[in-house]
C-alpha cells in the first residue's frame, strides 16, 4: 500500500471510486480511440448504475471521454460541454455478467465511423482495471505505458514484439495475451514500467512492419 492508496487521488469530488476512478475510464477510452468523439454510449452496472447521478459518475465518464484528468474544475459542467461540442451522449443501465460492481462499459464513435469499446471498473482510490476492449479480454490499469497490439495468432509474434521492446530497454510489468480461437484475432497488453530508449510514434511503426501485426496503440499512464 502507499500514499495514493490510503489519501486517494487529486481530483473532483464526492467520490474516488465513482468520480476519479469513473473519469480515468472515460479518459482510457478517449486516448484508445484517439480521435474526438462524436457519440458515447455508456451503460453503467452494478453500484455505478443505482448512483451514478448523485455520485456524478455521469459527469466524470464524460469529463474524461473529452480528455479531462479527474482534477479537472470542468468536470462538475462535462455535460454542458459535451453538448456544446455536439457529442451525443447516450447513458443507460445493465446487468453485466461476471463484472464488478462500479463498472461501465463505454463506446465512443468518432466523425469517420471509427469506435472503440472499452469495460472496465473502478476498483478504489481511483484505481481502475480494464478489462475487455472490443470485446477482447485484457488486463491494463492505466498506470503504466501500455501497448495494446492486435495481430493474428501466429507463432513467433510474441518473440518479436518482446525482443524488440528489450532491444529498446523496455522493462515489462505486466504481459496479457488472449484470442478468439487458435490462429485468429489475438490481442497483447503489455505494461512497461520503465524508460524506453525511442518515441511512441517510433516504437509503434517498428511493431507493425512485422506482417502479423494489425495495429498497435501506445498509451501514455493516466494522471
């Protein structure tokens, strides 16, 4: 445990959890879709969905699909903002299987039709947990460098992606690997908890001139 755990985070109150956590949600999805969204569809479950409103868990999910940190004094007018930039906002309630119970799953589109589908939840002291994107399994807490790189499932990908991350002095806190079925869509989340020698834009392009590699999205920590 350190100092963030027991005093929790800078932010816009009443709530670690359904405020600073909920805007760190909003924000991941934000940077995964890397553009300026036009539409958000938030479904909200379990404790996040009985007191979202009172908690301003609303606020902070957008807050933070509009590239807003928690400590943000905007984040109490979010959804002024948001409609004052035509982002149409969609928020309903859900049972969602097997999930926590400040989760939420967020959809944001932007004006080309691109969309990213991000489930996650706020598990304290603003601390988050992702847990599925696009429906994938993954396991990313937004504190670290993440890379989430989509490829086919073929031998060898994980040996390149790993040797070239070393080769650039990476070192890596966390590893998640899933895919649909043996030989298709797969996905790697990889924490890196240390300087790397090269820019993102850089280390990206290297990854996906291996031809098994779909994409990959570097992601700087969440404050």
């Amino acid at each position: 445990m350190n100092v963030f755990d027991i005093l929790g985070p800078v932010m816009i109150g009443p709530s670690s959890s359904h405020t600073a956590g909920a805007a760190r949600l909003g924000l991941i999805t934000r940077r995964l879709l890397g553009t300026e969204p036009r539409s958000a569809e938030i479904v909200f479950h379990g404790s996040f969905a009985k007191t979202y409103k009172g908690h301003g868990t609303d606020k902070a999910v957008i807050a933070g699909i509009m590239d807003m940190t928690p400590d943000n004094p905007d984040l109490r007018h979010s959804m002024e903002i948001a409609a004052e930039r035509g982002i149409d906002i969609s928020i309903t309630t859900a049972e969602l299987e097997n999930a926590h119970p400040n989760t939420a799953r967020i959809t944001l589109t932007d004006e080309a039709g691109n969309s990213v589908t991000l489930q996650g939840s706020s598990i304290g002291g603003g601390n988050i947990r992702v847990d599925y994107i696009n429906g994938m399994p993954v396991s990313l807490s937004g504190q670290y460098l993440t890379l989430i790189v989509l490829h086919r499932d073929t031998p060898g990908v994980i040996a390149t992606v790993t040797e070239l991350l070393s080769a650039h002095g990476a070192n890596i806190c966390s590893f998640h690997l899933a895919r649909q079925e043996k030989g298709g869509v797969a996905v790697m989340t990889i924490e890196i908890d240390s300087k790397i020698d090269c820019e993102l834009p850089v280390l990206k392009e290297e990854l996906e001139q291996d031809p098994e590699i779909t994409t990959c999205t570097a992601m700087l920590p969440i404050s």
